[in-house]
C-alpha cells in the first residue's frame, strides 16, 4: 500500500480511512498485526494511529499495544442523519413557502461561529439573492445567525463570538457583541429575526427557528427578498408562513411546544 503513484495526501487519506475500516471490522487490534494487515511499515501505521487519537478517534489500552474507535465515528454519523431528516422534512415546508411568494428560501445551521446553508430553493424571479448550499455567513448579520443564537445564554453567544469580527458589510451592520445582544432580546421576544440590508445591500431576509425534540433551535428557515419586492404591509403574512413552517418541522422532530407569533 505504501508503493503507490497517489499524490502524497491523496495516499495518507487512504492509509486513515484503511486503518478506520480494519478497526471497524476489529474491537482492538495491536500496531504490528494492523501494519502487516494493511501492507504499512510499523512506523507509519504507529504515526497514524497516535494522530487518530490525538484527535479522538481511536483510543488505546493503558500500558498495552492495541487501539479500538471511539464513539466519535459515531457522533459524526448521527448529525449527517439528523441532518438528512432535518432536510427532507424542511423541503416540503419550503417548497410550499415558495409558491405562495416566489421567492428564496434557506435552511441554516450553526457551524462553529458562522451558519452554513445546508438546504435552498432558489427565487422563481430573474432578480434573486445569489447562494449556495454549503456557504457560510456571519451570525451577527444574518437573520438564520440571530434566531440560532437567540435561545443561548449570553455567555455562550460570548464564547463563540469571541474571535469574531463584526465587519460592516453595509451601512446598516451591527457593530459589536452589545449591539447584538441587544436585538436578540426582540428576536426572543418576537420569535423571529430580520436581517434588513445587514449582510448585502438591498437584501432583506426573515427568518424563523426550528427545534429538536430536546426544544433547542438547531436550525433557522428564512424568506429572502430584494428590497424592492418586499411588502412591509404583508409583513405579519410572511412570518406566520415561517412559523406554520418551523411548526410543522419542529413537530416532526418531537417538539410540542413552537410558539407563534
């Protein structure tokens, strides 16, 4: 397996995940016996493993030669199904929200200190918000970042903001932690967020939260408009569709108690 034309961190990433399978197919296994079994010096498979538990995904037996995984695996595993659930409930609540306005809609999760799009359906019009699944974007600016954090204690929302920077993408940013802060406590209040030219000019979003069966916000489902296409007048219409939506998602996730506005 060493004697391979692969690109160095092409090869190492097959060496990680053959090392991921043997132990799989093993409980415990001892360097020797795994390096003869995959076909890699001692050394290295020695190397590989010490780095897979550093980073806790294998563990190894006090004062003894043999590795086992951890439950990490496992953990990974477990959001991507929460995830695929969490989609695939998400997207019939969507699609209905984008016949009755024609417009974007996205599904956001917390990401270490940003959101990430994990779900979109994209604007029937030719002018529409530009996005991709897999894109992140701040929290402070955005109206899925205020609902996700809306529910946490202050100290946390000061921990995972603490190597951010509030950068004003428009003239109408927020500025800093105390700024924020304090429009989180119209977002508990309300039950859902605005980012109202925040994050792009000329942009404006809504956005409503979405709960486990534990009653934690582990997503955020928003409508997004260019300016002028949105209907202050319709604005109670657009948030009850989020809200019926969230609801109904929450629901199906075990959560009985979704507050509507």
């Amino acid at each position: 397996m060493e004697k391979t034309t692969q690109p160095e961190s092409v090869s190492s990433v097959l060496k990680v995940f053959s090392i991921l399978q043997a132990l799989g197919e093993q409980k415990e296994i001892g360097v020797s016996e795994l390096s003869q079994r995959l076909m890699m010096s001692k050394a290295t498979t020695y190397r590989f493993l010490q780095t897979m538990k550093t980073l806790g995904y294998i563990t190894q037996e006090e004062e003894a030669d043999k590795y086992s995984l951890t439950l990490k695996l496992f953990e990974l595993g477990a959001k991507s199904l929460e995830y695929v659930d969490l989609i695939t409930l998400a997207d019939k609540e969507m699609r209905y929200i984008s016949e009755q306005t024609n417009e974007a809609l996205h599904l956001g999760a917390l990401d270490e200190n940003a959101i990430i799009y994990i779900h979109k359906i994209d604007s029937n019009y030719n002018l529409r918000m530009q996005s991709r699944i897999g894109r992140r974007n701040p929290l402070y600016s955005t109206a899925i970042g205020k609902v996700l954090l809306a529910q946490r204690e202050n100290d946390f929302i000061h921990q995972i903001l603490s190597d951010v920077k509030f950068i004003k993408h428009t003239d109408k940013t927020l500025e800093n932690e105390e700024q924020l802060l304090a429009e989180l406590t119209l977002v508990r209040e309300q039950h859902f967020a605005e980012d109202n030219e925040e994050q792009e000019p000329g942009l404006r979003c809504i956005a409503a939260p979405i709960y486990d069966r534990f009653g934690c916000v582990i997503a955020g489902l928003s409508i997004s408009f260019p300016t002028i296409r949105f209907d202050e007048k319709r604005m109670s219409y657009y948030v009850g569709l989020l809200h019926k939506a969230g609801k109904n998602i929450s629901e199906q996730l075990g959560y009985n108690n979704y507050q509507l506005k």
